[in-house]
C-alpha cells in the first residue's frame, strides 16, 4: 500500500513541470494569394473544374461522381467562354492562386485546387438595356433604379452582380473568401462604375451570410424562392459602393 502512495502522485508533478518549461508554438503565417481575371481559356477550365467539385461535394451520386463532375464543367465553361468573351465582355470572372505558385499546377483535389486555382467569382454588370438582360435578371434586384443606362453607368449609378463564390476546401477559413468578394467589388466599380452590387444567398447558408455581410453587404426586402427544387430559400443582399 506505501508503494501506492509513493507513486500516485508523480505523473501530475511532472506534468506540472513540463508545462511550466515549455513555450507555446510560433503561430503560423497566414498564405498569400493572387486574384486576378482570367486571362486565358485554362484559367476558365480551372475555375470550372473547381465549381464543379464544389457543386457536388455533398451531393449524393454514387459511383458516377467524377463523371457528373466532368460534366458539369463541360457546361460550365462553355457558360464561363460565351459570359467572359468579346469586344466588350458585361462579366469578369476571377481565379486566386497561393502567391508565387503557377495556376499550371497542383492535380484536382490538391490542397492548391484544380491546376493550383484555390477559388474563383464572377462579377457582371446589370445592364437593363441589353434585350436579353431580362431572360438572366437576377431575382429581386429592381429595375427603375438602372432604367437610364448607360447614363446612369457614366454618372456612377450602374449596378453589377457577385455570383459563382467558390473556395477550395484546403484554403477555407483563411480568409480568402473576403478578399475575392473584396476583389470582386472593385472590378465592378472601377471597370462599370457601379455604385450597388448584389448577390443571392440560400437562408441556411450561414458561411455565406457571414462572409457577405463582413463584406459590408445587407439584406433587401423578404426571403425568395429557391433557385432549383430541393435547394434552401435565398436571400437577396446588396453592398453599396462610394462613387468612383
């Protein structure tokens, strides 16, 4: 029974010193990124592939993933090519990379994303003279405010939309989520002279709203229907931006 007593006591006294002696770890150095429009067609394919994988990560499909997935970015960047090309292209989509490191590289599913792109965002501008504008009008956003395009785009009163927000999984919580938002918004103010940008988001989709609204975004007017069936409500914000 001594030898109990003797013992017992021990692994917490050395416990108590070792945690006195040691020093907590240096924190680690938040990455760096680079956000720029896409320039060449791969840039597209690469921010497509990303959509893509993003569209299904908790989707259920089976054994056919990878292959919804292909094709899903078959499609997507048919839409991304026919939004982003032209003399005077209405939509700018923008690619991120870890800084110093090439979109060429890193294999799908990496840490670096497909190809090395670690997210991606579109910005177009609202223009409500275009004839078919009204066939892709984002729900909820008003028209009488931008019927006088493009004057009112000359006197700093035009309008854009933020969409396709995607980040891959590695580099979630760094906060590169903001500053593509970020990216996104001067893009739009300094390329149409947007004063409103606006987006949608689903009511559950708390990541988002908390993202937006760190962004300076707030809400406008009541919940919207879902935009495809099985899919949450959505919520229509919008960000204000002082005149160029």
């Amino acid at each position: 029974m001594a030898a109990v007593n003797v013992m017992g006591p021990r692994p917490m006294v050395l416990a108590a010193a070792t945690q006195h002696h040691s020093s907590p770890p240096p924190p680690a150095a938040r990455p760096t990124f680079d956000i720029r429009p896409s320039q060449l067609r791969d840039d597209l394919q690469r921010a497509a592939w990303l959509r893509a994988e993003a569209y299904y990560e908790n989707r259920s499909v089976g054994r056919f993933k990878q292959s919804f997935i292909k094709q899903f970015a078959g499609q997507e960047l048919y839409a991304l090519l026919r939004r982003t090309q032209g003399a005077s292209p209405q939509c700018t989509a923008l690619v991120a990379s870890l800084e110093g490191s090439s979109l060429a590289g890193g294999p799908a599913g990496s840490e670096a994303g497909p190809g090395g792109c670690i997210g991606t965002l579109d910005v177009r501008l609202l223009d409500p003279s275009d004839p078919f504008a009204s066939a892709s009008w984002p729900d909820g956003v008003p028209l009488e405010p931008l019927t006088a395009a493009p004057a009112a785009a000359e006197a700093g009163a035009a309008a854009a939309y933020v969409s396709n927000v995607v980040v891959a999984p590695a580099q979630r919580g760094r906060g590169l989520g903001r500053r593509l938002v970020a990216a996104g918004l001067e893009a739009a103010q300094q390329r149409w002279g947007a004063a409103q940008v606006y987006c949608h988001v689903e009511v559950d989709n708390e990541a988002a709203l908390a993202l937006y609204r760190g962004s300076g975004f707030c809400q406008l007017g009541e919940e919207l229907p879902p935009a495809e069936e099985g899919l949450a409500k959505r919520l229509l914000l919008c960000r204000q931006l002082a005149e160029a």
